[in-house]
C-alpha cells in the first residue's frame, strides 16, 4: 500500500491564531463592559462601529492584494486591532475619527506592510496616534463618569452624540466632558499647584481617576486569565508595569506634591490595558525573552517619560510605537544562550 | 541513600503531549513469524554502507556476516535467517527520500538454522575487559537501538583524554505511541541489566544512571527487581519528568547529570557514555549467547491499525508483514510513520524493510496528523522559543530560512537543531517549522558542497595554469641557453665541447658553407638560423 509523505512533525498542534486572538477578546470583555458602566452605550457604539470598519478594511485590503479572504478575515487580529482602537478613544468620538483611525490602522499600518505577522509597528496604536495628532479637540471629549452617570445618556442619543455630533436638549458638550485625572496632574502641575490639592475632587478616587480605577482594575483580571492561560508572557507586564511604578515611586519619594503616585501612574490612563493587551502584541513587539523584558521595561519608561514631562497627558501609544521601532535592535542583541553554548561563544 | 532523592535537572523547553502509549502494551510481546523474503539495506547505521561479502545464489546461515564495514563509523551486516541471497542490488528502503538503495535480498528458508555462525560466547563475561567487548560489539553488528542508529562499539571507546565517569542508560522512550523499549524493561529487565554490568565492568565509570520516564511504572517495578540488592548509590533507576524529548541524549544527560554536551561535542566530552536500554540487550545477547544483532523489537501501533502491539521482529521483514500482524489497515488510514511521530519519517510504501533502527510503525488516521488549519503568518508569538529544547530563537530561523537568509540562519545556530517538532507542534499559525530548518540545513550543505567543487576546480586550473606557464618558460629558457650557446660555440670553436655542441656547429658549418655557396644566386639569409630552430623542436 502506497501513502503521502509529509515531513515531521506528524502530531496535530494544540493551538491555532483564532484562539489565540479569541481570547484576547474574551479577556477584554471584562474591563470593555467596566467602561462601558462608567461611560454609558457610547463605549459599546465605539467597539461595534471600530471592529465593523476594521474587517471592511480588512476584506478591501485583502480583495486588493489578491488574497483570499478565508482564513485571514476570521482570525480575530482585525476585530481585536478595531477593539483596542475603539477603547483607546473618548467615548463619544465622532463617526469619522473612528472611521479614518481604523481605516489607517488596517490598510496603511497592517496592510501596507504585509498583513497580519509582518506589521512592525502596532496597527491600533498607529491609528489612534494618527487620529489624536490630526483631530485634537475630538481627542479630549472624554466624559465625566460622575456627569455620566446622572445624565445616563440613552442608546439613542448616544447614536445621536457619535453620528450626528448632536447632544440632546439642555446639554451640552461642556457640560459632560471633562479632562481625564492625568490631564488634571498635567494642567495642575503645569500650574504650580500641589498634587494633594490637585486630586482633592471628586474626580479622583482611592487609586486613580473615579471609575478609571475600576476600569483598570477589570482591565487586569482579564489579563492576569491571559497570563494563567499562557496566552500572554508575563516579561511584557510586569516590566512595563514594574519600571512604570519603580520611576513613579522614586520621583514620588522625592517630591509628592509634583509627582503623582505609583498607584495612581498604574492605575489611571491606559497602563494596564496597555501593559497587559497592547503592549503584547506579539507581531510589534520583541519576541526573545529578555527582548521582551527590555521592550515592557522601555514602554513603562516613556510612559513615566511622556506622562511627567511630555506634550501628552497620556503616553501609552507613543511608547508602544517607539520601543516597536527598537525591537530589531533589542531582538538581535538578546538571543538567548543556545543549548551546549557558552555565553561567550556567543553575542548575547 | 535510595534511588528517588537523586537530584535531577531541567533543560529549556520541551513539551508535554499525550502519549497514546496504552494502546500498544495491553497485548504481550510475540514472535513475528518468520517473512519469506529479507530486505536488508546496506546501510542501515550512521556512516558509511557495509559492503557485500557474499554473491548472489550463495546460501547462508542464520547470523552469517552478509556485508561489512571497515570504517571506524560503521556496522556489519548478518543474515538475519538461513536462505538463498537472491539479490543484491536497490530496494525500496525506509529513508525519508523515499529512494532506493543497495540492499541484500534473501529468501529464507524456512530452515532458520545457525550452523555454526554463532560467534563463541565469551564465558568469562563477568570480567570482560573493554578492546573484547568492544571488537565483540563490533563484530555483532550493533548500533543504537534508541533510533539513532549510531554504530555502539565507537561510544564503548572514549578518546584517552575523555574521563567517563557517568554511564547513562536511556530508558526514556519520550515519543508518543512508541513503547518497545518499555516492553522490553517490563519483559526483559534482567537482560538489560545484565547488559548494563557488561558494559559498567568495560568502560568502568563511577556511577549508572538509569533514566525512565515517569509514565512508565511497570518498566520501573521491573527494572528495579532486576537490578535487586545490587541497587547501590552508584547504580541508580531514576524517575525522570515526562516531558518530551527528555529522552534526547542531550537533554537526558542534562535532566540526570546537569552537564550540558557542548554544541559540537559528544557526551564524552563531559565524561557521560549514554546507551539505549535495547541496545544493551543485543550487547548482552551478542557477549553471552553469540548472537549479531539480526532482529528487534517493533512497536506497531496507531488509529489506523486493529491491534496495536509489540513484536520481536527478523530485520529485514517488510512493514507491510507487520501491519498485518497487527490486524490489518483501518479503512481511514492516512499516514504510515516509521519512528515516533514528533521526528520519525512517512513512508511512502509499506514494502519497506525494518531496520536496525526502526522502533516504531505508526499507521495513522488524518485527524492524529492533520493540521487543524492553514497555514498562517508567523505572529511571532514565541511559543516555539518557549519550547525549544536547544534554546533557538525558531521565529528567527522561520525567517532566515524562508529568505534564504542562510548565513544569518548560521549565526542563529540553525545547526544546534535537533529537529525534535517542539517548535512546529506549539505553533499556533500551523507553520512547518521544521520543514524549513531541514531546506535550509540541505541549502547550505549543498552551497557547501558546491563551493568545495569550485574550489578543487578552481585549483585544478591553477595547477594547469602553472604547470603550462612553467613549460613555457623551460622552454624559452632552454631556446635561450641554446641560443646562447650556439653564439658562444660558432667564434670560439676550439676542442672539448660536448658531441651535442659539435653537431650543431657542424650544421652551422655546412649551412654557411652552403650560404657562401648560394649567395650568388640567392639573397636567403634565414637559413641558418631556421635549421637551427628545426634541430631544436
């Protein structure tokens, strides 16, 4: 009897690029539905309108590369690029801003460059840069969760608020928008005023912002079930998240009424979402073990960096972007030891 | 101290995969009937193919020395039964190529009668010294029954500078399905132990380790009960961690010493000697009842089988014998694997023989082998460096291998590869690692071989070109040294000049005698000087 050949392996493997992207989706679920309770239907709107145009995109880009639209349109990357767009923008964004940040995370970010696996900067991150630089006004409309929560903005005037930019009567934009907590330690401490004083308003909370801190906090559970179902490596996290707090903290020791707090750095902003479901991207990230602790300890760097001394009262995708441009770099000098292989016979 | 407080190691990576070993231990071990034909492959060892010493139509003995091999790496051939040599020539054998290769053919007959082919066995066994265990292993024909087939006299001969102090015994058998080393521990401990003494007393290290996976009880028990009172602090049966390819020599010397083999090293170089629990049953057979190595055992096995089971099996029998033994093909039969199914081989044709090395017949089913999906873009999510027993970066070799990027492909230690599909099994975007590890492994031999023809050729007219040049320049000189002399000779013409000499003035004479004699009527002045150059050639 006669067969096919076929080269070694010859095992089935376990994992594929769906699931891995599927639970990073699942994983996000938890600090989305978070936001979603401090910020209204608005965060829901975002993530429906971000995902729907990043698999158009993706359908369009692959149509015009003369690729097949299966596997690539249901491996989840272009739903989960979409996702963390629409997380990363304030939750009322206009249609467009979604529309054109999308829409050049997908077909110059990702598609431009190859595709899926060859994009070396983060595609979300990408988009959401491209749009805060381009559209600054529509980039600070983030909402008050105090304000929100009083409000309690229906689905259809949300819809109203995102595609027609019209709020309902009796309000307006003033009214519900409000510079996040970072925005405040920025502006404050640009103004020479305490941080005690600062965070004395019920705007901020025990760890952070009100409600950013459960955010984030929800935030973590999901990515701690990544890190336990080995979906993510812990040396992104706890090096990104641990350099964050290690510089917070040195220069909140040295003067608290100028610096913020390493609880608050953690907890506010997008660190942890960052630390645990952006920074991990593993396409634009570093992938050698060590690479990776270099690349999260330099993502938490920049953000201190950014946040402190920066134009950007948030500095999370900067900081992505920037250490995605030294990975080559950190990759190559972080091989690690090869098996029977003396250190010194080798670079790294 | 007992055995279960031995300290044991870890190497990197390694993965843990279910290990479908049950299927094939619940029948006991039996006998493959003898086959009517033999197909036995020149070279079924690592290094260079036995030749032949018998001819076609010849008869022979059971045990009987068919082909040998005088290299340093390599191993003789025995008729594995009585029978007619029916050919000697190519055959279908178990390659990955799927090509053929000289092989002796033999037609049993039915007889499977020794003679007197025996070799003598060695009575005083117990205190062998290790040249006649050696030339005996040698001469036995064994290689390492792990897989590997490397021929086991040359690992029983460390190098004078090597200081073996650790004897390793693999008993590891860490790829799924395979379970004839198991069955052999479970039927034949006492062999294998008195395998191990023999080859203890010869290379005399200062302890035995005995590693056995921990999925493996029944082989512990036995081996144990084999081993006796004789289990001392430096004879040990150590429980190692499942983890696949613990059973790599490397890794197990790692897991059970700690030392790592250097890169391009032997165990010996960190003083370690490892053999094969199988191999230390032929090397026990072959010192105490005289027996080559001419049959094996054969785990025969998978969803596309009836019966999975073990069989003592005649080299030489075609696969096809086996899987009839085992119950036949299922319908959905998809895939033929000789070895384990992490780094064994399909096989295109079940006509094939069984080796020296070949542990293992997997028939399996597509959904055991099949990759779930496509392949997709590598995400470069790391999982593969996670698993990689040698501590490579296989996104990295993926890369400089798909661009032909071999140099680079180098420089990340392409050649540290083990091919053990740790890689290419965690990869989540279903991509054949390996498949391109073993191109880019090829890519470059083939450069290299390349680049050496060049070389030798590039050489060859170098040598043509000074050899020419050479000539050449012999020769002007030579014209000149006659020219010079022929000026040299013509004024001074006094006696003592060689006979040589004295002819060519003679020409020159008669020549300017016939000048003077032409120069009435002719004007020709080059006369003498083209005789002279005539003369010359």
């Amino acid at each position: 009897m006669r067969f096919k050949t076929f080269s070694s392996p010859h095992m089935a493997p376990a994992r594929s690029v769906n699931r891995v992207m599927g639970q990073v989706l699942l994983a996000l679920i938890p600090g989305t539905a978070a936001m979603t309770w401090y910020f209204g239907w608005g965060v829901l709107i975002n993530v429906s309108l971000a995902v729907t145009v990043a698999l158009a995109c993706e359908a369009l880009m692959l149509l015009v590369r003369g690729r097949t639209l299966t596997p690539h349109i249901t491996d989840l990357s272009a739903v989960l690029a979409g996702w963390l767009f629409a997380l990363a923008v304030p939750p009322l964004t206009p249609w467009w801003v979604t529309l054109v940040g999308v829409g050049f995370a997908m077909v110059v970010a990702k598609h431009l460059y190859g595709g899926l696996g060859y994009n070396p900067f983060n595609p979300a991150m990408v988009g959401y840069v491209v749009v805060l630089i381009s559209f600054p006004r529509e980039m600070t409309l983030w909402l008050s969760p105090s304000v929100i929560a009083e409000l309690n903005l229906s689905l259809p005037q949300t819809f109203a608020a995102i595609f027609a930019g019209t709020l309902p009567d009796g309000l307006t934009w003033d009214m519900i928008t409000a510079a996040t907590p970072l925005d405040r330690i920025q502006t404050g401490v640009g103004l020479a005023h305490p941080i005690s004083e600062i965070q004395n308003s019920p705007f901020f909370g025990y760890l952070g912002g009100v409600g950013w801190e459960w955010i984030g906090l929800w935030f973590l559970v999901g990515g701690l079930w990544l890190l336990k179902r080995g979906v993510i490596g812990w040396q992104i996290p706890v090096a990104m998240l641990g350099t964050l707090t290690l510089l917070s903290g040195l220069f909140w020791l040295i003067n608290p009424e100028t610096y913020a707090s390493p609880l608050f750095h953690v907890f506010s902003g997008a660190a942890i979402l960052g630390a645990f479901f952006i920074a991990t991207d593993p396409v634009s990230a570093s992938t050698t073990p060590r690479g990776r602790l270099i690349f999260g300890a330099g993502v938490g760097a920049l953000v201190f960096v950014i946040r402190t001394w920066g134009g950007y009262a948030e500095g999370v995708a900067f900081a992505v972007l920037l250490m995605n441009m030294m990975v080559p770099l950190i990759d190559h000098y972080t091989q690690p030891r090869v098996f029977g292989k003396t250190t010194a016979g080798k670079e790294g | 101290m007992t055995a279960s407080s031995h300290t044991l190691w870890r190497f990197h990576g390694g993965v843990k995969l279910p290990d479908h070993k049950a299927e094939s231990t619940t029948e006991p071990v039996a006998a493959a009937p003898l086959p009517q034909r033999l197909i036995l492959p020149l070279r079924q060892h690592i290094g260079e193919a036995a030749v032949p010493v018998v001819k076609r139509g010849e008869h022979v003995k059971k045990g009987q020395l068919i082909a040998r091999s005088d290299t340093y790496v390599g191993a003789h051939l025995h008729a594995p039964t009585s029978g007619r040599i029916a050919l000697i020539g190519d055959q279908p054998v178990p390659h990955p190529s799927g090509l053929s290769a000289p092989s002796i053919v033999i037609e049993a007959d039915g007889e499977d009668d020794w003679g007197d082919s025996r070799m003598p066995p060695i009575e005083d066994y117990r205190n062998i010294d290790p040249v006649k265990l050696r030339n005996r292993v040698r001469d036995a024909g064994i290689v390492g029954l792990g897989g590997a087939a490397f021929p086991s006299a040359v690992k029983l001969n460390p190098r004078p500078h090597q200081k073996i102090d650790t004897l390793v015994i693999n008993g590891a058998e860490c790829e799924p399905y395979i379970t004839c080393d198991d069955m052999l521990m479970r039927t034949q401990a006492e062999t294998v132990i008195a395998g191990m003494h023999l080859v203890r007393r010869a290379l005399k290290p200062e302890r035995c380790l005995i590693g056995i996976e921990d999925n493996k009880p029944e082989a512990i028990r036995a081996m144990t009960e084999a081993l006796g009172g004789e289990e001392r602090d430096n004879i040990r049966i150590v429980p190692i961690p499942s983890i696949y390819p613990t059973g790599g020599e490397r890794q197990l010397v790692r897991v059970l010493t700690g030392r790592e083999v250097p890169s391009e090293g032997l165990p010996a170089d960190v003083g370690v000697v490892c053999h094969n629990v199988g191999t230390l049953a032929a090397i026990y057979r072959a010192v105490v009842l005289g027996e080559p190595l001419i049959s094996r055992l054969v785990t025969v096995t998978g969803s596309g089988v009836h019966r999975p089971r073990n069989l003592q099996v005649y080299l030489g029998t075609p696969v096809a014998d086996l899987i009839a033994l085992a119950g036949g093909y299922t319908d959905d039969v998809e895939r033929l694997i000789m070895g384990g199914p992490m780094m064994g081989f399909a096989l295109a044709s079940d006509a094939v023989p069984i080796i020296k090395g070949g542990n293992c017949i997997i028939a399996a089913r597509a959904a055991d082998v099949e990759r779930p999906g496509p392949v997709m873009p590598c995400i470069r999510c790391g999982e593969c460096v996670k698993a990689c027993p040698a501590g490579l970066l296989p996104q990295q070799l993926y890369w400089f291998s798909r661009a032909r990027d071999f140099d680079k492909a180098q420089e990340y230690s392409l050649f540290d590869c083990i091919e053990c599909g740790c890689c290419a099994h965690v990869c989540p975007s279903n991509i054949p690692l390996v498949q391109y590890y073993r191109f880019a492994k090829n890519e470059i031999w083939s450069q290299e071989r390349e680049r050496r023809q060049a070389e030798a050729a590039k050489q060859r007219h170098e040598l043509r070109r000074e050899r020419l040049e050479r000539e050449e320049r012999e020769k002007a000189e030579r014209m000149k040294r006659k020219q010079a002399a022929a000026q040299q000779t013509a004024p001074t013409a006094d006696g003592g000049e060689d006979p040589k000499q004295a002819v060519i003035r003679a020409a020159l004479a008669r020549a300017q005698a016939r000048k003077a004699e032409q120069a009435a009527q002719d004007t020709t002045a080059a006369a003498p000087a083209s005789e002279n150059d005539n003369e010359n050639r």
